[in-house]
C-alpha cells in the first residue's frame, strides 16, 4: 500500500493531543464543542492509551475509542491516531521483566513513569506491532483517521539500553557493519588500552568500567541505539501499512533531543511532524525555536511539516517553567508556520489533573475556558484558518548551516580538551547572527549537495569523514563561500584524528591546517585584531600552520598572541574562512559582514526583535513577519495581510507583539527578509 | 498496662545519651560521681547496643547493663531505657540478607554505619520485638527506669526501603486504603502516562524509572512508608507495655526529618520528645530552633515534651561544624524549655573517641572536664535544679502556622513550576517574622479547630483536602484572619489539581483564585506596590482572577505588572489575605503589619535579638527572656527571676547573652510577650 | 637472583612510552630513525599489549614484539619493557567474569576501557604471573632489555574492589593484622552505633550503607587495598627475577593519586619512577611538579629516579587541557631532573589516532615532525646528552615537610569538622613559601630519624601515632624547629581521638593542646595579631590550651577573638611552632619568616619566578637554574653551564623562559640556592 505525504484535511491543520481516557464522558461532549469553537481540526489521541486497549495480554477493548473517535468524527475533527508504544502497560513489564532497560550502571528501569521497553527485547517488537496491527486492521480506513502517530518522541525518555537482549543485537549489529572482528579492532582502535578482540562474544555495550571507555566504541552504539529504534518504528509502521494508507508519522525533538539521526528517520516517514518548547531560561527562546523549526523542514527535505507539539503557555519539566506572555503563543506558532509548518498542535487539550505533568500548560488550562489562554487558543484558531493557502508553499534558503547528529555525538564523549566547547553553543551563536540578519537558514549534512547555497557554516563539525571534506572543498572550488569554527574536521567517522592532523582534510578550502589546540584557562578571555577592531573571544585559541590562507584576524594575546586567530582562503572560485576562536557576539558580527561579502548575501533590513521569513507558493509569496518587541515597528513590505484582510502598500506597521502575513506576487529574492 | 504521661523523676529533666559500653568500667565511676557534680538527673542508655546485649541470635549478655544500672540507681540518677532496634548487630544482617534496604536505584545497602533493616521484613519486626520484650521484662520494674526510648530517630538515616519485602506489604497498604483496583486507578489518575493497573501484583514501589513516577504512586509510598515505621514503634511498644508501666517514648527530629508524620506520632507515645541541632550555617539557628521547639509542642497537643537530644557545641555532621560560643548552650537550652520543654538532654554525655561522630560535642568534651562546655554543663545543671516549678506549665498562643508533613511530602516531588520555592523557607519567613515581634506560635494541621487562633498563616498548604479547605473557610467566616501565600492549595489528597483551578477551594475565604503560575526567572526579582510602599519581591508571580478580595498590593512589573499581588477578602466575620510573590523580611514585615491589624494582634516590644516566651502555670506564669546579642538591654518585666534569685520590679536588665525566667502572676496576654 | 639499581645505558635516560601495536610496520622504521634524531635512548613498550601477546588465554604470540625489539636494539635504543597487567584483555574479563571489580555501590566494572581486575582475584594473580613469567623467560636476558616496567600506575584508574574476592582477602588480611575479633572491635571502636561483630564472617567491606561507615573500618580498607596492590607487584616482581637480573620498577603517581603507600612501595622496587602530570588549571603548576619531584625522590631515599611520564603538552583528561608553552616542556624537565631524575620519559612517542587519550599530547604529535613540540623534543634530547655526569647526584635538603598516605586517608573520610580543610592545600602552601625562598625541600614520615634537618614542617598531619608524636618530641627536644599546622595530631592509627585531646601528644613540643575546634562560616575570614602586623586568615580557628607556649599571635576577631592564634614553645634545645589558622600567603610568609630564624635558614636571594636546585655530585655541584618568568635575570652563580658550554663568572644571564645547568665546586651549603 502506498500513502499521501500529508493527512487529508482542509487548511492548516491546528489542534492538540487529546485524552479522552482521563475524564467522564461528560466531559468528552465539552470537548469537542469547545473544539469546533477553537476551530481545532485535528487531534492525537491514543498515544498513552496502551493498558487501555490492551487490557491483558492479548486482550482488546477497544469500544471507548470507538465512541471517541465517533465522537470526533460526528463533529468534523480528524483524528491523528497514536500507537501506544512509547509506555508499555503494567502487564508487559510484569510479564516480561527480562524486556525491562539497564542502564550504564546497572539499574534496571521500573515502572510508574513512561518510557518504552528494550529496543532489542523481542517481547517488546511483539508486542509493538499486534497493537499497531490491532489499531491498524480497526481504524486503518476509519473516514476521521488522516494520519497516523507512531510511538511518541522515539528516545525520549529513555533509548540506550544495556540489557542482555540489546548487547546480543549490539554483536549482531556490529558483525552486519564490520564483517570481521579485525576490521571491528582497527576501526576501535583497539590497541589502544589493550582492547583487542578475538571473540564476537566478548564485545560487551560500553557500559560503566573503571575509566574512559573506547570513544570509537561509545559512537557506534549511539548509532545503534538509533538503529534500533529506528528499526521499532519500522516494525510498527509497516504493520500500520498493511492495513492502511494513511500517511505515517512519529514526533522529532529536532534540537531538543539529540539522540536520533533524524536524517535517516525522516526518509521513513510520510510526513515529518516535530514537538518543540521553548526553553525557558533563554529570554530569546524565540531563536532556538527557529532553529527547531528550520531543522525539522530540512531534513524533511523541505517539505511542509506539522508541529506536532508546542505549548500553549509554561512547561513543567525545566527548573523554572515560565509561562508565555500574552501574544506570544501566536508568535510562536506562525514562526514555526513561516519556516514550513503546515500544521500547529499543542500538547495537549485539556490540562490533565494528575501525574507528572499537571503542571504542563493546555489549550485548556486548569482555569477553564474563563482564561488567557484559552481566549488566545480560539484566536489563533481564527488566525490560522485564515491561511489555508499557504499550505504546501515553501521555504527558500542561501545559507546552510551544517547539522549532523553523528559529529554530536562523537564531540559529546568524554575527555575532549576543553570542556568549555559545546556543539550546539556554536550553532546558536552562527544561527543567531543570521537571525538578526534575517537571512533564513537551511541545515544540511557535510555530504549533501550544497551548490545551491551562496553561504556553508560549519560551527562544529568535529567528526568529518574524509569524503564529505572533500565535498565541502569541492563547494568552495566552484565558488562557495564556506565558514568552519574551530575543532572541526578533526576525527574521522571511528572518531580517530585524521591522517594529518587536525583539520587537515579541509587544507584545501581553507588554506590551513592546525597545529595545536590551545583551550584557554577557565574564565581567561583574549583579543582579535580584525580589520582594525579588536575583537573579544574566549574558551580556545590554535597554533594554525598557514598554508595558501591570508591571515585576517590575528591574536593579541594568550597562548598564540601574535600568531594568525581568522583566516580566508582563495580557492578555485570560493574562499573558505576558519575562524580558531570563539569570538563573543559583536566580533561574530564583525566576521560574518566581511563573509557576506564573499557569499553575495545582504542582511534583511529589519528593526531590532523583528522575525520575518518568506514562504513560496505556486502563486503568490507569504511573508510571515513577527514582531517579538514591545514597540510598534514599520516595515516596507506590500501585499495583503491574510490574518487583518488589509492591504500593506510599501510600509505594514506591526505592532508591539503582533504577527502579520503578508501576501504578495514572487519576489526575486533580492532586498528585504529572505 | 496504663502508664503515666511523664518520667517519674524530681524537677527539670537533665541529662544525655550515656554510652559505658565504649569505655572501660574505671570510667563508669568517675562518670556517676561528674553527673552528680552536673546536676544531671536522667540518661538514656543502650541505644545502640543490641550487639552487646544479644550477642548471637536468641543469646543474651545483660550482665553489664545490669551492673550500669545499678551504678546509675545507687547514685540516684535515673534511666531513660533504649531499644537497640535502629542499628541490628552484625549478625542480624548475616543471618537475613533479605532484610537489608534497598535503595530507589537497586543499590542494597550495607553494614558498617548505622541505620535499621527494612521496615517490612518479618526477621527484623520479631528481633525487634524480641530484644524489646527481653529487656522490658529484665528492667520493666526497674526503680531506676523511668522511660522507655523505643528506636532512635525512625526514619533517620534511611526510612524508605524498595525490598521485596517493602512491596509486598506495599500492596496490602494499597489494598486496605483503595479496597479495589479502580480507586487506586482514579486516585493516581494512571490514565495519565498509560500506567493503568489491573493486577494488584504489578503494583510495584516508585522505584528508579525513566522519567518522573507518578506523583501520587511516590505520595501514598510517603505514606506507606511513614506508617511502617509507626508499625515498628508500635509493635515495640507494645511489647514493651506488656512487661512494663513506665512511659515510652521515642525521639523525633521536628523540622530536621520530614519522613514521620509527627502529628499522627505523638498520638502513640506517652510523652513527646524531640532532638534538634543547630544549622550552622545559619547565623540565626536560634529561630530555627523556636520552630522545632514550637512544633514539638503542638505536635504533642500543647503537653510538656523533653529534649531528648541537642548538643553541647558543635556537632560532626554538617559540612561546617560550628562550636556553640560560651553562653550558647544555656541560651538555647532554656528557649526549649521557655517553648514547654520539661527535659534538657544531650547527644552525648562523654565524646567517644571512635566513630563517625567523634567530632560531635558533648558533655565532657574530649578536652575533659576541665574545659569551657564541661564548665557550662555543670552551671546549666544549676539553673535547671531552680526551673522545678515550672514543670508542667503550658506555652499559649494566638497564631498558628499550618504544617503539614503530607504536603510537603506532595510540594517536595519532581517537576514543579519552580525549583527555587521551597516549603520550609516559606514557613521560616512567616515564622521569622512573628519571632521578632514576640508573638508565640503554635503548628496546626489545616483540619484541626482552629477557633482559638486570631490569625492562621498557610505559608506552604501545597496539598489541600477540600474538606479541610472548608475548615479554613469556616474559620475566616467565623471571625477568624487567614493568610495564605503563594503555591497554596493547589492539589488534593492525591496531588491532583483541584477541580475549578489553583487555591478555587479557599476562594470563599480568599475572593481570588489564580489563573496562572508565573515563576520568575533565575535571580529575577519584582516590585509590589503596597500602602505607598514598594516592596521588593522574587522568583515568583501569580495571574489572579478577582472575586470579592480587594487589591491591596499590585505589581509593578514583571509578567503581572499592573495586576493584583496581595489581596484581603472580606468573608463573613474574618479576613483573607492572599499573597501571590515572595517578599522579601521588610515586604512580608509591612504585609503582616496589616495583616495583625485584623487579627487584633500587636507586636510585643522587644529589642532586636531578644527572645522572650511565657509558660502558664497553675499558679504563676514563667517569663522566659533571652538576650542572643551582645549588649545588655532592659525588658520591662516584673516579677522574681528564679536563676539569679533576685526580683525585676517593671524593668529587667538583661546582659548580652544572658537567659532570665521570670515567675510572675498571671497576665491577661495583652502586651508585652506573649 | 639480585640486580643493579639503575638500568644499564649511558647518561640521562630519555625517550616515552611507546606502542607501536597501533602502527603500520612502515610507521616503526620511521620512529627509530626519528628516534635517534632526537636523542631517544629508552623506550617503554608492551605496557597496554596483553590481548596482543597472549591472544587466547594461554596462547601466546610474541612475534611481532620480537621484531620491535630487535629493531630498537638494532638502533641502539634500550627497551623498558612492560607488563601488560593493568589492562587484561577482553577474554580474560569474558573467561573470569568473577575477577571484575565491585564498586562501593554495588556496579560491576565493565570492559571496554582500562582497568585492572580484582586485586584479590585468583584468576587474576595466576594470569599476570603467567603473562609476566612468559616476558621474563623470553626477553629477560636480551641485551636490549634495560628496565622492567611492572603493570601501570598501580591503583590508577580502579583500585578500591568489593568484590566477594576482595571480601574474603579482607577478612583474612584482618585476622593478620588483628589476631581476634576483641581486638578488631577495640580498634574500630565498634561499640560506637552497634557495630560489635561476634564472627569473622560478619565483617564486610566498608560498601555503601545507610550512613557513614565507621572510619576505622574505611582506613583499614585503604590500607587493605594498598596491601592487594602491592602483593600484586610483589608476585609479578618475582616472576620477573626469576628469570632476569634487570632492575624492576613501577611507575607511581607520587602527589597525584593518594591510594599507595609510596614509602612502603618504594621499598619493593629496584628503581624508583614517576608520573607527573601538570595541572593546567594552576598557572604555577611548577610548584605541583616539584613538589611531586620531591617527594618521589623522598620515598626512594634521596636515589636517583626515572621521570617514567610527563606530557611535550596537553593531557586530554582535564576540565580545559591547557597546551604548554615553546619552552614549557624543557623547563619541566630540567625541573624534575634538578630534584633528583635521572631519567626523563614521556607518554607518549607518538600520538595515537583512536581511543579515549588521542588528544593527549607526544612526542610527535598529529601535526608531524614539522611542529613545534618535536623541534623542542629533539632540542631536549640534545641538552640532556650533555648532562650526563650530573646522573647519580643527590639533592640535600635542610627542610622536611611530612606527608603520610595513611593520615591522608584518614582525614579525607566523612564527617571531619569542616569541608574547608584539605591535607592537600595546606602542603602546598608551605611548600610554596619554600619554594619561593629557593629552599629545598624532602618529605618524611613522622616517624623517620628527622635529626638532619633544620626544619620539619607538619602541615597536615590529622593522624599521628604516639610513637611518632614522640620522635617529633625527641626532634625538638634535641634542637630542631617544628611547626604544626591546625588539625594535626588529633588521632591515632585507629582514627581515634588521642586521650587527652587534639594535639595532647605534641604538647611537650608545642606547650598547648587544642581544647575545640573553632570552623568558620562559608567565606568568613579573620584577622590574626602578629608581629605587630594584621595577618589574614580563613576557614578555621581553635581554642587552644596554653601550657608553655608563649603567644606570639592572637585572634583580632571570630569566634576565638582575644585568643592565642600562633604560638612558639622552646623545648630542649629546639622550638615548637603552631598555627591554628589558615593564613594567607602573605601571612604565611610572616610567620615563616620567623621560623626560618630558629631554624637557621635563610632564603636564597633569587628573582621571582627563578627555581633553582642543586644536586652535589662526586666531584662538583650541578645547579640547576630555570627561570618562569618573561624577563631576563641575573643570578650570581659561577662555574659552566653545561647547556651552553659557557662559563658563568660570577653572574649568570638567563633569559626569560630559559634553562641552565652551572657544574661548580662543591659548595657549603650557606647562601645562595640550596
């Protein structure tokens, strides 16, 4: 059976994860009223419903869901139907103990919380796939059922497993990607420490052992570990197909969880969907959320995506759960809809009064329909059925900034040289730079085709294999402008230091190679000089070889105090920067306008706290601007404002806090937010 | 058998802990003949010396308690007699390896320190019981023995236990509260999550998982846990009644060990104790103190207690182990008694020179007698031998501060809206404002009659039953004056959201309740303006909505800028007033200002860093004054002061650092302390 | 079979740590032609090659290590040859899953990283005298084979094992040490919380437990612990004699991991070696290295040593790995050779591509032989040809500091009186007042003939046994200068409190005893009266006793205010200092200005940051001078320096960052840097 890559309903889809199963029927009649009210189109139901449904082993009960999705049905809503897979009941873990996970050091997880069983535990793909088969066979070609949700936010809140079962798929996996034990030894590196193998059956998880365990060996059983669960959604959504031709989705974390390839696993769905929430100690939550959002769409392929999750008001899971401000619900949502979102759901509907997370903000709050939120949740609603043909337009982008899960994971293990370097820190700040430039971003892997890009960032690309690097040089020859941070290209894909040295694979493009690494002591900060400024940086400093480079910033002092800190190489028709240090926000500016330069792009024209980002349609380009400021700002746009029906004619005025769509004819691209 | 309510023993109770069994019997003698030159007139022995008395299973040694007794009683001091049962000898934990703890993460924890078997293993409730009745019948009759010490400080240092024994009776708890499956299953809202239960036998403890258990499953084992605890004390006890009539005890930690509900404690024991130690790094412990003090009272329903443990100077457990400065023992000690402590004890009477607390202070210090503390120890025993009279007198009160064990048990789980609000320091801000103004505080649970309080403060009511909610509310309507501060009746009984939103049950008392939590960010503060004032608050907002209650204080930014902070509600007779934010000691000071106005109560006059408490006695009232700072100031009291023998006629110079307890007849409790 | 003392090679021994297990053949032609470029003549092989030498169990191939060392000798480069003991390999873990180390919580140690078995395993013992036995037979008379390289860094990264294994050893290591349980239960003061054991098989290890495990149980554990580990060097070390006449040696960890006891280890070996590593951290980790330079030249009696490992410059296992600076490495090894080593190794030749210390700096380093660090690798080699004669020269010193594992260990367990005081700090402050007054140090235990020097400092000194209270009594009795450091002598070998209090057993030498111990508040500081200047002070104060002592500082404020804070006492013909505070350096240095004068000491008169050592020869004195700073300075010295083959008349100019070697007549001691 083949599936439609986008659920059959009319207009952006809106709505929130629904749960029926923790009130009286009574209430489930208010529901759905309250719905049609909030003019929710769409909602995920059954995705913790598993003890419910599958009473005893075996055992079915499926007549409440019938009735909830009759329900719904009767009332116009469509229903995105979760597998429950994502917590097993009471009785799976009682009657399969050996399915339960351990941990690095030897805990095996209890029961009470959430969180799947073992991946590699059979009892467990048994079991996943009957009740999807289950749910499939029932409600496959339900009229309300558009699309289906596998699972929840795969890896969350638990993915490594130690178990028995999982270290036997680990040798299996590993004998499928080495073939021999030799290859396995040299890849690890295993001489080293005295790890050599001579049995599969001696190659045990990298569990808790007294120091450091094989960085080769720990990156390989994260790729595992995603294998494995990637290998659990496939399972369910092949039982799924079998019985029905509704698109087939499960909900990313993007940013926020970094445990999933989601490259690979977005090529094994129909539809990428993706939960995100701000984090609230960031007073500009608002940019990381951009980040979510470009992310999801590009390794959708820059295909319309839905926001499977996002919340209405405050979280309860971080330390200090700060509630939206008025408005900024709104804001957040038509950011995700301007970077491609085609679908805008909450978790969840209604406030639930118990458990863990009772403190998690609703489309219906623990107030009642007598409150902020809900008033603003019936607002968007009105908003967002205002544009319904922005759906399926696009979003276009000069830059991208490079994004790939294995680097993280191999630069997140232990005894790196300064632990002051973080992977996502860099991104953020490279990512910010642009934000405030309005100049919209696309992610991409090392290896892609990147001639389409004016502009490639590389802000900790640690791990690159020596292909993509080539790639990469082959992106500048042809006349690319490419960006790498420090600490890049520094390993190989076994996590071993290339051939070389550091950064040697990229000699090409950049026209360097670096010596030494040179972190600085806890606190110490240093100074740039660059184009007749100094520059403040902090955190790490390289002994560059200069190779064919220029030397466009250098040291004033710290370790390499003279010596070249910013490079730009001439090669072929491209010029590839490095950039050895970490430069505070303002120096970060003062580089990134001498790399415009290179890269041909102009910074958007926009008033401070303005978000503005363009989609593309068959007919028309929808601006989608958004004022994260508290003044009113003016910006020259022309068009019509979807969400007022007023028209802009050269100047829109965006007030404090407020959104606008403007639509307009295609625009070249040139001049004004792209 | 029936006992009486208090140790048969002359005067003010003085004494310690008292280990002969770590010294030679040389030392025994010159032990008795120091007590008597310290006035001491009671020690508690045996405590820990259940491997001395049982010296395998089932064989007894009495033969040197035997001889320490009689010593004891030939020099006329009496014995308050320990069970051994909180730290099982070695061979306890040989013989039944499935008795030993284990811990939320698997670990099982060993022999070596201190500490009691699981709470639920049959082995250790019959060893219990067995050494309990063994010495029950060799001493019961003893005319040396006054007291029984049943345990040490239950639930110190591990409480909680997640055997396969604890589980088992888990359940059976479980089965006896909820009677079936579905109560459980809608008291622990397990549709939340998918953790519907059908099988009593998959019901397993909170134990270590992948996320948050759920949070009423970890309250009802709060729960269970206090109660097989109490189950211990209670089967020990009562095999202790059955051999003898003297009053059992067992020494509970007030405000230092929130395991034990102490209101449902005290119910079981003949006579209250309590042992409190000073936090050192707090430079006010002495307000700490009055907490514990007032709390052991009114746990003890207003009855006479004994301290059965403080310490001379420092003590060994803390990361900073402050010594107390001369004077500071005495100070401390009589703000116990001036709080209705007939009994001053110590850990320890001699400092022994091994073990874990060989740094804790005691009576002879290990510098000998000749040395400040023992020199304090003999002059303190002095001033006591004059307090006989006031013996049995009782401390009255206006105010009562809610403390509730569950709810803190509920406040204290993972994933609420704010780490940075905690229970205790809520309850100390409020507490710490009455110490200073010398008005006297009982503790009260929010079900209790309350009729007798002018004014109810509920700094910390996070859990609230509806019916006790109704109670509050009876008390404003009847006259009464309420305060209740941020975070407050939020949950019932099962930590679910009440129905209607945060606080809707005090909303007849109150005239609000809250739409919204607004937690601040880190190191966030706001402003209230309130009477003119603007009062300086953090690390939380609340969004009221409005009912009856006028505003009295407004934000002047943060997320509520402009809306209600603090407001008072006119109901029936009485007044509500609700404070949203936390305050600073100056905002809560100009808040409570207001707030005694209604209640009818007015500050008593007292110099800054003086303390002053008055017991009741049948024919006289007990001025207890303390001067905790350095200068020497006058108190404007009359009457005879029973530690210097001489009489204050209206005006008491008291010099710094010095106590006073002046027996004057009784006061109508208007003015002056009280 | 006996053997020499150093092993058979001309000059000063220079080279690494060499694998070339991780290499291509090609790679180890290249490494002895590099090699002999830069002067390497001793390398250290085999120590991580177990799994590639005996690949199954009892299966043995050493021809690839024939070839390597036929090739090294073949260039004249002496082979340290290793045994691969700390690292078993895969199958051994696999065979002998009863041979894996136990945590204190319960976690097995897993594989995958490095990390000896179970030191009490019998699997274990057997296969590392097998492994070794083997090595003896077949390399044990090859002429290339200089040094016996014994396992790697004994104790380091698992030492501590709870194993059933290591609890039987314990018992029986117990009986040893105890003969009955009467005399167990007195030494560990059992009767303290119940802790009296009636059997043998009672006794556990001290595992994790409900509280803190009795100290005394916990010391004599490390002191099991270090036992195990050496028995393990003993069986291996005498396999080896067996069958070869070659020095053996163990490469310590002298300041940088407290779980040996160096004084006892040092006894076992022929040679004694080190590894020191910088703590980039400190910006003076000279002094660090130093301190471990002086120490590892202590424990073997003042013999010449082997620097076994040193870094050219970055470690990879610290927060932030800081690179060293052009001339860093040079001076760190004349540092080390100045105090005593004759030999000067590094890990590592060269840097390994894979595995958990890729980051970790060599001799040639990923960037290649066309780097900074291997021009100043051949560099080194270059000035340490020229230094052959000063191997075999001593260092004299006047001054002894005691360090002494076994107090170490004690007062670094649970529940001391404040977290503030560190053993390791207060040596290093002492120290680095000496240091900086260019006055050479060695290190003692307090029960060592101490008649030679004029000074013997006890910075930290918690545990003191009587007997060596009294040999410090006789020091100062017999005219030597003492001076104790607060929290010294306060317990014996059993962590019990000495009768008569803290410091009672140095009260001949000190004329006080310390009645309490007076801790600070967290950032209290305080001012000591002295000299007629306010030195600053922190952290802690006591109450001390006066007996003889005069008073020659007095607290200005804190809890001892008024009091004796510093005291002298003249006893015999000497004088015993105490200090009851932490000063500041600058205190510090104030009080040691005095005390230099009772001891007859002056400080060298050298330029900050100028270290200066002299080791005496048979026939001259060889001043080793190594300026820190930037600038240039002038020393008055007069001979050759050895480096530059110039003669210095008088005066030496050295310029910043540099290096000299002055050979000159034998000196009397006085002036100048000793």
């Amino acid at each position: 059976m083949s599936s439609p890559r986008w659920p059959a309903l009319e207009g952006i889809a809106y709505g929130g994860d629904y749960t029926p199963e923790q009130w009286p029927r009574e209430v489930w009649h208010e529901d759905v009223a309250l719905m049609r009210e909030a003019g929710v189109n769409l909602v995920s139901i059954g995705i913790f419903a598993w003890g419910l449904l599958e009473t005893r082993e075996g055992e079915f009960d499926f007549g409440w869901l019938d009735e909830v999705i009759a329900l719904l049905h009767e009332n116009g809503i469509k229903v995105d139907l979760g597998t429950p897979t994502a917590s097993p009941p009471a009785w799976f873990f009682a009657n399969h103990p050996d399915a339960r996970v351990i941990t690095r050091d030897g805990v095996v997880m209890g029961f009470g919380a959430r969180g799947m069983a073992s991946h590699s535990a059979p009892a467990y793909r048994d079991a996943a796939v009957r009740i999807a088969t289950q749910l499939a066979k029932r409600y496959g070609e339900h009229p309300a059922v558009v699309l289906w949700h596998v699972h929840n936010e795969y890896g969350v809140p638990v993915g490594e497993d130690y178990s028995p079962h999982a270290v036997r798929e680990w040798r299996l996996w590993l004998q499928e990607r080495y073939g021999s034990l030799d290859a396995l030894n040299a890849a690890w590196g295993t001489a080293f420490w005295g790890q050599h193998y001579g049995d599969w059956e001696h190659v045990g998880a990298p569990a808790a052992a007294p120091s450091v365990v094989n960085p080769a060996q720990r990156l390989d059983f994260a790729r595992f570990t995603d294998h494995q669960l990637r290998e659990c959604f496939i399972a369910e959504r092949d039982a799924i197909r079998a019985h029905s031709d509704r698109p087939i989705t499960t909900n990313f974390m993007a940013n926020q969880h970094g445990g999933c390839d989601l490259w690979a696993w977005a090529r094994e769905v129909d539809v990428v969907s993706d939960d995100h929430y701000l984090w609230a100690a960031d007073d500009e939550g608002e940019i990381g959320l951009a980040i979510a959002a470009d992310l999801t769409r590009s390794v959708g392929g820059g295909n319309p995506w839905i926001l499977m999750e996002h919340s209405t008001s405050a979280v309860n899971w971080q330390p200090r759960n700060v509630a939206k401000r008025p408005g900024e619900m709104a804001r957040n949502s038509l950011s995700h809809l301007g970077r491609g979102a085609d679908g805008i759901l909450f978790f969840q509907w209604r406030a639930g009064r118990s458990g863990a997370e009772k403190f998690h903000s609703a489309m219906i709050p623990h107030a009642g329909t007598e409150s902020r939120v809900f008033r603003e949740v019936v607002d968007l609603g009105a908003k967002l059925s205002r544009l319904g043909e922005v759906r399926g337009s696009r979003v276009d982008a000069d830059v991208a900034i490079l994004w790939d899960f294995e680097s993280f994971w191999a630069q997140d293990l232990e005894w790196r040289p300064s632990e002051d370097v973080g992977h996502a820190e860099r991104i953020r700040a490279y990512y910010e730079r642009l934000w405030r430039d309005g100049i919209t971003v696309d992610f991409a892997l090392p290896g892609h085709d990147l001639s389409g890009y004016k502009l490639v960032i590389a802000p900790a690309q640690y791990l690159l294999r020596s292909a993509d690097a080539d790639n990469l040089n082959r992106y500048v020859e042809a006349g690319g402008t490419l960006v790498v941070s420090f600490f890049s290209a520094v390993v190989d894909e076994n996590d071993a230091v290339h051939a070389g040295g550091f950064a040697a694979p990229l000699t090409p493009a950049l026209g360097i190679h670096v010596e030494e690494h040179l972190p600085l002591r806890e606190g110490d900060t240093c100074a740039v000089a660059f184009d007749g400024q100094s520059l403040a940086a902090d955190i790490w400093q390289e002994d560059l070889v200069l190779g064919d480079a220029e030397v466009r910033g250098r040291y004033l002092d710290g370790p390499a105090a003279g010596a070249a800190a910013i490079t730009r190489n001439a090669y072929g028709a491209g010029h590839g920067w490095y950039v050895s240090t970490r430069p505070d926000a303002a120096g970060l500016a003062a580089i990134m306008t001498e790399v415009y330069a290179d890269a041909g792009l102009r910074p958007a024209d926009l008033p401070a706290g303005v978000e503005a980002v363009r989609r593309r349609g068959a007919d028309a380009d929808y601006l989608v601007a958004i004022n994260h400021g508290t003044e009113t700002v003016s910006l020259s746009v022309s068009g019509e404002d979807l969400l007022t029906q007023t028209s802009a004619d050269g100047m829109l005025e965006l007030a404090g806090g407020d959104v606008a769509v403007i639509r307009s004819p295609h625009t070249a691209g040139e001049g004004g937010p792209h």
